[in-house]
C-alpha cells in the first residue's frame, strides 16, 4: 500500500523538491502551500505517477491549518508522513535593530506553524500507532551566528520540539528526527534580504547545497526499515564548514 506525505512549504525550495522526489518513489502527496498557482503546477507535473492533493493555506493562522487539514478528502486523510518545511528568515541585523515584525513572521512560522500542523496530524499517528515526523530544522539550530538572533532562536526551538515530539511519541513507535541544512541555494535569502541585490552575492564563488540534494537526505530517512529512525542530520555543502566559515573562489 502506497504512503501518503503531507509537505507544508511545497511551492519551493526543499519542499517542492521533497515532493518530486517522493513522486518518484511511489509516495502519495498531500502539499501544503500559499501560492495555489504553484501548487497547481506541481500537482499537474506529478498527478499522473501518484494521487497528489493540494491545500492553500498560511502555517501561521492557526483556525485556518486546522480548518484546511481537517478538510482533507478520505483517500487522503491518513498521513503517513509529515514534513515540517515551512519556514522563512526575515532580515540579519544586531539584536538591538532588529525589526519586531520580522521576529513574529519568524516564530510564527518557523515555531508556532509547525506546531499548528504537528497538532493537526499527530492525533491520526498515535491513534494509529505509526508514522514518521522530520522537521525540517537548519545549521542555524546548533550554533548562532552574528546577526542571527532569534532566527537561531527559532530553529532552536524547531530542534528541542524535535527531541521533545521524538520522547513522547516514542511509546507509540512514531519515528520523530530533524534534517538540518547549511546553505541551500533557494528562495530563502531573496526573502531574507527583502529581495536586496546582496541576496545575489550569498551563493557566488561556491557551490551551495542544492534543494534536490536535501529532498534526496530526506527520502533516504524515510525509507529506512521500521527499526532505524534517522533522528538527527547536520548537512553543509563541501565549501562550507559551519556557519561563518564559507571557502569562496575569488
């Protein structure tokens, strides 16, 4: 019998590179998203290897993710596997000039919106006593960097939830783990740096990890046998050696 995966942050980046690569194995897919013209590309690209069903909603309104999940049609409705990928980093300033708005758009989505659809999925997973959860987390959730505050902050917190979803749900055989990437070349710094022409810059000289090589990270965990739960993964492209340390071609 086929797996059905529910991917939040589908229209882009690691999530729409999550859900091709599940297609290609085989697995059912429910994406989650806020640009439905997005989604409706991706379902029309994928629709005819497996059953795809979308859903248009925002991770950081709580009635509405309830309401859209609660929605799902019966051939979908059993989630076999969430993927947590929705999240964003909004601007890179000193503590004491950060933007308050940037702060609630970043713990909204990266920590409460994963919490939103965690609770929306959890309650089928224990009831059926199987599942797997992977939090999409980053390198910016084991060590904080200048300027980075309560980005690393949040993902952080996307880590200690991580550990904390993994021991309670532990007596339920729910497999819970993180993957956490360094630079990927994405939409991400585009958002990060307000679309600024710096954001440019941030991928020129190296070769950044790409969203296909993390979505591959992330079926490998999901294929594993029923014993093995890839609980924690720390991944850099070979030019990066942690947060700070990019080696750059002049």
């Amino acid at each position: 019998m086929k797996k059905t995966a529910l991917i939040t942050g589908a229209t882009s980046g690691i999530g729409r590179a999550t859900a091709y690569e599940f297609a290609k194995h085989g697995i059912n897919l429910v994406l989650c998203g806020r640009r439905q013209e997005r989604l409706n590309t991706i379902q029309e690209a994928l629709s005819d290897i497996v059953n795809v069903h979308t859903l248009n909603f925002d991770v950081r309104d709580k009635a509405e993710t309830l309401k859209a999940i609660a929605s799902l049609p019966q051939e979908f409705k059993q989630i076999d596997i969430l993927i947590n990928n929705a999240g964003n980093a909004h601007g890179l300033d000193p503590i004491q000039n950060g933007d308050l708005d940037d702060w609630d758009a970043m713990i909204d989505i990266n920590v409460k919106g994963l919490l939103y659809v965690s609770k929306a999925i959890i309650p089928g997973m224990t009831e059926r006593q199987s599942g797997q959860i992977i939090n999409i987390g980053s390198s910016a959730g084991k060590e904080v960097y200048p300027n980075g505050n309560v980005y690393c902050g949040s993902k952080h917190a996307v880590l200690a939830i991580t550990e904390g979803m993994r021991i309670d749900l532990n007596p339920f055989e729910i497999k819970v783990g993180a993957i956490n990437p360094g630079l990927v070349e994405t939409e991400f710094s585009e958002v990060r740096f307000k679309g600024d022409a710096i954001a440019n810059n941030v991928y020129k000289g190296y070769k950044a990890l790409q969203a296909e090589d993390v979505a591959e990270v992330i079926y490998f965990a999901v294929s594993r046998p029923a014993h093995v739960n890839i609980a924690d993964v720390l991944m850099f492209c070979t030019a990066q050696a942690n947060s700070t340390i990019v080696k750059k071609s002049n």
